[in-house]
C-alpha cells in the first residue's frame, strides 16, 4: 500500500509543479489552488509512504516520478521540445525508479 501511495503522491507532484506554472507567479487564483491543494497531499502521501519505504528509496522514487510526469506533460501539452536524447534521459530515470522498487 505504501507504494501505491507513493505513486499517487509523485503524479500529485506533477499535479502541482504544473498549477505552480500555470498560476504565473501565484497571479492566477485557481492554478493557485490546485497548486496548494496538490502540495499539501503529495506532502502528506510522501510522508505517509515514508512510514514503511526507506526515505532514501521513498524521496528519490518520489521526485523521479514528479520529474519524469512533469517532463512528459510539458514535452506532450505544453510545447517543451522532445527529442531522443530527452526521451532517453526520462528513461534513464524511470530505469532508476524501478531499480530502487526492485532492490527494496
């Protein structure tokens, strides 16, 4: 379970780093909201999912699916460029974040 909710909390991750640049500097009132609101259950997720996971594992698991989803995001919907060398680097990433599962 503590890995399911470690999953959730790192695509809430993108949730928010995405409404953070959505509210331009906190001048837009609902990106803003999704912001904090995505923020606060990520944090709590993660916190709760450090209970059980190694928070080494837990926290680099965690920022690894926030960076790779917020990547995906931007190169899909927000015009961030793609290319192979990108792709491959998100890759490495994921490789990374599977290896820490496996090895737990």
């Amino acid at each position: 379970m503590a890995w399911v909710l470690l999953l959730v909390s790192g695509l809430l991750e993108t949730v928010w780093a995405i409404a953070l640049s959505a509210s331009q500097g906190f001048s837009r009132l609902w990106p803003s909201v999704v912001f904090v609101v995505a923020l606060v259950l990520s944090m709590a997720g993660l916190a709760l999912a450090l209970r059980t996971i190694p928070v080494g594992t837990g926290y680099a698991v965690w920022v690894g699916i926030g960076a790779v989803g917020t990547a995906v995001v931007g190169m899909a919907w927000q015009g961030d460029g793609v290319s192979v060398a990108r792709v491959l680097c998100l890759l490495l990433i994921v490789s990374g974040i599977v290896g820490l599962k496996l090895l737990h």
